[in-house]
C-alpha cells in the first residue's frame, strides 16, 4: 500500500511539476520581454531631472501628457540639440514610408508572379532567376553604390528614393508565385471559356483569391517598412523627411550635453507602438505571414 | 514548375514584370556591378581620379590587421546572437507547447518583440544600462563593478550582444513553436510506452525531428546577426569603444560614409556579399532537402 | 503474461462525462475486443490502461498490481496506435531498439529480439530502412513488432487497421490474430468494426456511449444481444426491430401490422399488452406464401449466393431480409425461424428473457 502511494505522490507530483515550470518559464519570459518597454513607458512620465539624476522610476509619474505633448510637437525643447523634429513629423513620415514600401512590394510582386505564373514566354525563367537572385544580397551589403545610384538620380531626400528601392522583394514574388501555381487549371479553363482575358481573369479570379496572402503580407512588410535604419538614414539628411526610427536614434547624443531622456523615451514609445500594435491586432495574419514566406 | 494552362502573349506579361526587374535591374543589379567595379578601383576622396588595381583593395583588406578584429568580433557577435535567441525560444516554445491554459495569451505576450525595430530595441536596452540614468547599469556601479559599456569592450559587445538577441527570439519562438506542434502526439506517447521520460524524450525524439526548423532558424539568426543588427550598434555603441563592437556591415559603413574610402569599402562589401551568397545558398540547400517524414 | 482488471473506471472531460464506471477482468492470454460507434469511450478507456490519460475514477490493475498513478513508462505495455507512430528519423532496426535500449539491455539480446521479432513479421531486409520507405501494410507491421520485441504484460491496439486498405485490412487481421495466440500476451484490441470484433476477440465489449453495453464471446453477443444497442450494432444487415405488444398472456407477440408471432423460447412477464420490441435478424427470415407477413420490396441487393431484400410491412414498417439464392418471383411472405426471435421492452431497450 505504501508503495503504491509513494508512486501515485511521484507521479502527481511529476507531472506538477512540469506545468509549474511552464508557467513560470513563460511568465519569466514574458516579464523580461515586457521590461525594457515597461521602464521606458514608466520613464516617459517623469521629468528630465529626475531621470537625469538617475532616479530610476519603477512606476509612473504626472508628466506623461506633457512629455507627449512636447515630443508630438517639437521633438524636445532643444536643449541639446537644436536640430529637434517633431515626433508628429516623423510618425507621419515613417507611416507613409512603411505604407508605401508595402503596398508598392505587393503590388509589384503580384504582378511580376502572375506574368511568370500564367503566361510562357522566352526568358520568362531568366526573368524569374534575376528576381530570385535579389534575396541573396539586402540591401546593407550594397549599400554604398546603392546610395550612389540614388545620388546621381537625385533621389536623395525624398520619399520615393526612400521607399522605391526597397520595393523589388524576391520573397514576396516567392510567396505570390507559390500561391499562384496551386489556383486549378480549370479556374483558368473555366475564365477563358467565359471570355475572360488574362487581365480580367486576374481582376476576378487570382487578386480576390489572394487577399488573405495580401493581408499577411502587408504586416510584415509594414514592419519591415517601419522599422527600416541604414537606408533612411542615408539617403535622408533633410530633417523634415526623418523617420521615427532614425530620428530616435539621433536624440541621444553622446556628448556631455544632457539628453532630454524624457522626451526621448517619450518618443521610443512612439516609434515602436504602431508595428507592435499591428502585430498584436493582426497576429494570426502576421504568423501565417511570417511561416508562409519562409518557405 | 509551370502552369499547363495559361494565356497566350508576350506583350502583357513583358509589361507586368517591367516593374520589378526596372527596380532590380536599377537599384540592386546596377549598384551590386558598382560595387564589384569599385572594389578594384582605387579612388581619392574627391573622385577626381581612380586607378585599376586589380585586387589590392582585397589584400589591404584581409591583411588589416582591424579588419581581421572585426571579422573576429562578427563571428563572436553573431553566433552569440543566434544560440542566445534560439536557445531562449527554444526553451519557451518547448514551455508553450505544454498545452497550458493561456497558452494563446502567452503567445501573444511573447511574439511583439518582433514588432520593435532593432535600433529601437538598442535604445531600450540602453535606457536600461545606462551607467547614470539606468537601471542595472546603477544597480551594476553600485553593486562594486565598474559598469560602463561607452569604455569597456566586452560590457559593450556583452549588452549588444543582449539587445539584439531580445528582438530575435520573438521569430525563432514562432517557429519553433511551429516545428514542436508538427510533431505527432502519437509519437511522443509511442515514446512514452517505450519507456522515455520527458528529457531523453525531447533530445532522442523532440529535437531530431525540429532539426530542419532548427538549421533553418541558424541561418536565418546568422544573416540577421549580419545584417540587420546595423540599427543595433549604431544606436548604441556606434562601433565602439574603438573596435569592439564593429561588425562586417557597420565597418562597410564606417569606411564608405564616414572615411570615403571607396575601394576598402566595396571590397569589403563584395566579401560580405560572397559569404550572404554562401549563407543563403545553404538555406535553400536545407529547405529543398528539408526531410518530408 | 499478466491478468488485467479494470475496476470502475470513469471519466470526464470538465463537466462532459466520457465513461461511466466500467469493470472489465481480462484474463492472461486472452484478447478481448472493445467495439463501438465514434464517441463510445472506447479510445478513451484504451488510453487510461495505457496510462496516456488519467481516470476521473477508478483503477486499473496489472497482473494484480494498481497501476492507476504509474506512467505508461512504468507499466510494462506496449502499444500499437491507429496511425502507427513510428519514430521518423530512426531506421527500422532502431524503432524496435528504441525502447529497449531505455531498459538497458544489453546490444547483443537487442539484436537477437529485433531479428527475431522481424523474422516473425517478414520485415527482414527492411530493416535499414526508415519509415517514409515503407508501404502501409509494412509500417503497421513495423508497429507490431516494435510492440513485441518489449514483451510486455500488455498488448494494446488503437484501431490498427482503420488505415489499411480492405484486402490488408483482411490479412493483417488474421496476422495479428495469429500472433498473439502464439505469443499468449494479454491483449486489448478496440476498434469500430464489428466483423473485426468478431473474428479477432476472445471476448467483446460492446460501448454506448460511455457504458459498457455488453461483454461475452463473439457468439454470445450475436445470439443474445443484451439491447437493442448491442442487436443492431452486431451483425450485418442489421437485425430489424419491430415494434409490437405481448399477447397471449405473454406467450406470443402482437406485431403493429397484427401478425401475431409465437415466442418459442418461452413467455415473456409482464403480461397482456406490454409494449416491447421483436428483433429479428435477416438471415433468419424464411419466405411462406401462406402464413408470411407481406412485404413491398424497395431494392433487392442479389449477392450471388444470396440476395438482401430492403422492403415495407403492410402498415410501412420497413424490413430486411436476407435470403438464400434469387429473389423469389411474384409477391414475397416472411415468417421468422421459430425460436430466433428477440424481446426487448420497448422502453428501455433492455432483452427480457423467458420467465
């Protein structure tokens, strides 16, 4: 009798044990995902002196409208650097940028998969190759004669010369080419003998049926869009073109000035809640996104 | 592969690809040919004159002595990276399959990271490490150590190093997650009847059959740990102290905008774009032969 | 070589009650079946033996041993599941080494119990390759002889050959069959077939929904089915149920269409118009112009050496039966077997035997 209920006690108290350690792991992790947002969000409620003195706030304070409000509009009161830019500016800047980059990725990648896909044409593997090519090298690595490129098209500071470049994705006509080749045969048979040229056929039958594809893709291309550095950050020295992400960068300076770190973390807050917000509202869309692309 | 039924034209499909390979052919291929044509030029920094020096921009290169620092501190920094962010996903993702109540919340709870660009994720880090206003990085100064990652190399790499693993867990843990929930239940109870308790479970039956997700994600975080951990350094070591911090890409940079050195930097920008050709060679390799059990 | 009992083992899953209290002795060496529809608790009550759930209630014993808070590592079974759950990374040889080499046995009796285990399955020469490599038929049999090479106390069967195609599924039921009187290991076998259950079972159990309907041998469950669950569930076409009265002072049944139809075996009790229902199997229908019932044929299925009649009673009742040869020309009258008939109340269900 002992026996046995020394083996009921082991094996209740092994399988407890396991579901506590996976709450704990996982709620572990989720704090320490949660922290570094949490400090900064409690930060951007305190007063530049306290921060400044290092008087390291856990919860929030009262001056979180205020430090807002001044990021919103001026980007800071210019104490350290002169060249402030509001966080309004820049919000709207990025959003455009990421809104372009994305659409114009999916735009154009649909077309270019549906020309490789439904129609036979000499070098239609050639074309398909030199677009496949594009996923082995990102944009860093050439990153100098890019910018080059951009210089002698006078593209430099502006929203097309930000936004256009980055617009031929291999993965995204990847993933549309992918999608395209499973339609049936008999869609198209079907469309043909309905008189349905190509274009319309695409019009009708191949966009509706890509929408959910579409929607994964827009938030990751949203977030790749938002979150873009080395490129803004060369091709824009006109402050009133900076992003959010760049410009957060450029607030800290690392002289001996003293940072406006209120504002500054004011901003952070700013510059990541929009991707996060999409990830967190179309998340099903962003892992289907995510899982469909890699493979 | 190809369609058996498709329209007929040429005209039409010309037009729909003018688009994507215009922009590939101007802004990637272009560019990508410069760069190869600049790294055996020698130019001054006004560009006044250049000289074909076939590859002696690569030797300089490969015998700097901070060059080879860098490549060291590349491979340092980025397989850092990549074991820190997959093993941490791993472990949730093993935690999360578990089948535990809330395990959606948690998901949730665990994937935004991946929202947060990396420069932005560096100042976060930095709020929190800051030897002043920061923190550890006050509770570090005060506990007795001399925290102050604007001087000292390794607490630089150390909190980069952190700062841009935070960010990739988010997607490994997906796919991970991904990798266990493809596993047949019947398996593991099969294993479970053979007499494996849960640990020889997960390393004789869990982890071989996650190998294919597992090399993929490796690739994956080392391209990332190259690349796109630009945003990371600049924000907050900008490279420093010294060298500690550059990476391949930062130093790409670092030679071609702030010291006009073309030709070091295009060569230097050919190399990387040999070893992202291998890398991702290797990730096609794995993908195609991605064992179908 | 072990006994098993289960002991009022229940379950529910949150507030949804999946069994409720089965008993079951199983005596060593003997395969019993456990049959029913999808959603019985059949899987679920395989799944607690095995220790992959636990029980609301209940204990389940091994060779006299409680084994109700052991894991399925500690109980010494072996298992062979619907969908074979081969190890896919690992060869052949490695599946059925897997779990001994947990124990720790030595390389040498590994290799000798594997060899032998495949030699009994014909699966030499397949024994480097890995499971993708193998057909169906090969997998489940790699399946068994992975349960095998254990020699556990316990064999338990998941519905084995529901992935098998009809003619595999035919010899692999004999296979299995054969193995285990050979190997006399205790076995439990559940599945939704009732020609499985009967060619395979020492003794069935017949689930309904969470109960155990019925438990005996093959032929007992066929010839005094405990319900009308079990009548109709055994036995293929189904037994037909008639609603009817008792007459005659329960000596005889009065049928809706008023055929009056003796009860050989003996009166039933509860007297002058209880409601009950007749169960009659097809095969036990006999054509008689004079005394049958009439009946309106819908489609007449000929088998060759049989042909199965779907038809209608006068009063609509629809009735099946199965008779030797063609079908009769010009109209058709039944009358039973004398002595096949089944009483069940109409009410519960339940076989009322002779008083």
């Amino acid at each position: 009798m002992g026996g046995k209920d020394a083996h009921a006690a082991a094996a209740g108290r092994r399988r407890l044990r396991g579901l506590i350690l996976a709450y704990a792991a996982l709620g572990l992790g989720v704090l320490v995902f949660a922290f570094p947002i949490w400090m900064t969000l409690v930060g951007s409620t305190h007063d530049v002196g306290t921060l400044g003195r290092g008087d390291v706030p856990l919860w929030f304070g009262p001056h979180g409208p205020e430090n807002y409000a001044l990021a919103w509009s001026t980007g800071g009161l210019g104490t350290r650097n002169t060249f402030a830019v509001p966080a309004s500016a820049m919000l709207i800047n990025s959003a455009l940028m990421a809104l372009l980059i994305a659409a114009g990725k999916i735009a154009i990648s649909l077309l270019s998969a549906y020309a490789v896909v439904f129609f036979a044409f000499p070098g239609r593997m050639l074309a398909f190759w030199l677009i496949f090519i594009t996923l082995m090298l990102p944009v860093e690595v050439r990153i100098i004669p890019t910018f080059e490129v951009m210089v002698d098209l006078a593209l430099t500071n502006s929203m097309a010369g930000l936004t256009v470049p980055l617009m031929a994705s291999a993965t995204a006509t990847l993933l549309f080419r992918q999608f395209f080749l499973t339609i049936p045969d008999e869609y198209v048979e079907a469309a043909k003998m309905d008189g349905a040229g190509p274009l319309r056929f695409f019009r009708d039958v191949a966009l509706p049926l890509s929408v959910t594809n579409i929607a994964a893709l827009f938030v990751i291309l949203f977030i790749y869009g938002w979150n873009q550095y080395l490129w803004p950050l060369l091709m824009v020295n006109d402050r009133s073109l900076e992003t959010i992400v760049v410009g957060l960068t450029k607030m800290i300076g690392t002289g001996d000035a003293q940072n406006e770190w209120n504002t500054i973390m004011a901003t952070a807050m700013l510059a990541l809640l929009p991707p996060v917000l999409v990830v967190v509202l179309m998340q099903r869309w962003f892992i289907r996104g995510l899982t469909e692309t890699e493979k | 592969m190809r369609k058996k039924v498709i329209f007929p034209g040429v005209a039409l499909p010309a037009a729909l690809l003018l688009p994507q390979l215009l922009i590939t052919g101007i802004f990637f291929f272009w560019p990508a040919g410069q760069a190869v044509w600049s790294s055996f030029l020698r130019e001054d920094a006004f560009g006044l004159s250049r000289e074909f020096v076939w590859f002696e921009n690569f030797a300089a290169v490969l015998t700097d002595p901070n060059y080879l620092t860098v490549v060291r501190n590349t491979a340092v920094f980025s397989l850092s990276v990549s074991v820190l962010a997959m093993g941490v996903a791993l472990f949730l993702a093993v935690q999360a399959d578990k089948a535990i109540r809330g395990a959606t919340a948690f998901k949730t709870l665990l994937i935004w990271p991946y929202a947060v660009a990396p420069a932005v994720a560096a100042v976060l880090w930095l709020f929190l490490f800051h030897p002043q206003i920061g923190i550890f990085g006050r509770m570090l100064n005060g506990a007795g150590i001399a925290w102050d990652y604007k001087i000292n190399g390794g607490q630089a790499m150390t909190l980069v190093i952190v700062a841009a693993a935070w960010k990739q867990v988010s997607y490994n843990f997906i796919f991970f997650l991904a990798g266990l929930q493809s596993i047949p239940r019947n398996v593991l109870e099969a294993a479970a009847i053979d007499g494996a308790r849960p640990v020889r479970r997960f390393w004789t039956i869990v982890f071989p059959l996650i190998s294919p997700t597992t090399f993929f994600l490796l690739v994956v975080n080392l391209v990332y740990a190259f690349f796109d951990t630009f945003g990371v350094i600049h924000a907050l070591t900008q490279g420093g102290p010294g060298l500690a911090t550059t990476t391949l890409i930062y130093k790409v940079y670092v030679d071609g905008v702030q010291n006009l050195n073309f030709g070091a930097s295009a060569a230097q920008s050919v190399i990387l774009m040999l070893l992202v050709i291998v890398m991702t060679g290797l990730q096609f390799r794995f993908i195609e032969r991605r064992v179908h059990y | 070589m072990a006994s098993l009992e289960i002991q009022g083992v229940a379950k529910s899953f949150g507030a949804t009650p999946v069994l409720h209290g089965i008993d079951l002795a199983v005596a060593d060496g003997e395969m019993v079946v456990i049959v029913g529809a999808s959603g019985c608790g059949k899987s679920t009550l395989l799944r607690i033996v095995a220790g992959l759930e636990a029980p609301s209630a209940g204990r389940v014993l091994i060779d006299g041993r409680d084994v109700t808070p052991l894991e399925p590592a500690d109980r010494d079974i072996a298992m062979v599941f619907q969908t074979y759950a081969l190890y896919p990374h690992m060869s052949v040889f490695d599946n059925m080494a897997y779990g001994l080499r947990i124990r720790g046995l030595p390389r040498a009796e590994i290799a000798e119990r594997v060899r032998e285990a495949a030699a009994l399955l014909s699966l030499d020469g397949l024994l480097e390759r890995k499971p993708r490599q193998l057909s169906g038929g090969q997998r489940q049999r790699v399946a068994m002889g992975r349960a095998i090479v254990r020699h556990p106390k316990l064999f338990l069967f998941d519905e084995p050959l529901s992935n098998l195609d009809a003619k595999l599924r035919v010899q692999m039921r004999a296979e299995i069959r054969r193995l285990q009187r050979r190997l006399g290991v205790t076995s439990l076998f559940v599945t939704h077939d009732q020609v499985e259950a009967m060619t395979l079972g020492d003794r069935l159990v017949v689930m309904h929904e969470g109960r155990a309907a019925q438990v005996g041998t093959p032929m007992e469950v066929w010839s005094k089915p405990a319900d009308t669950y079990v009548a109709t569930f055994i036995g293929s076409p189904a037994m037909n149920l008639l609603p009817a009265t008792l007459a005659e002072g329960g000596h005889a049944a009065r049928l809706a269409c008023g055929a009056v139809w003796p009860l050989a075996d003996g009166p039933r009790p509860g007297g002058e118009g209880r409601a009950v229902t007749i169960g009659i199997r097809p095969e036990h229908l006999r054509p008689d112009g004079s005394a049958g019932l009439p009946l309106a044929i819908d489609l007449a299925e000929p088998l060759g050496s049989e042909t199965v009649l779907h038809g209608r009673l006068a009063d609509g009742t629809p009735l099946t039966a199965r008779l030797a040869g063609g079908v009769p020309p010009g109209a058709l009258a039944l009358v039973p077997e004398p002595g096949a008939l089944h009483v069940f109340d109409r009410e519960t269900g339940l076989r009322l035997e002779p008083a």
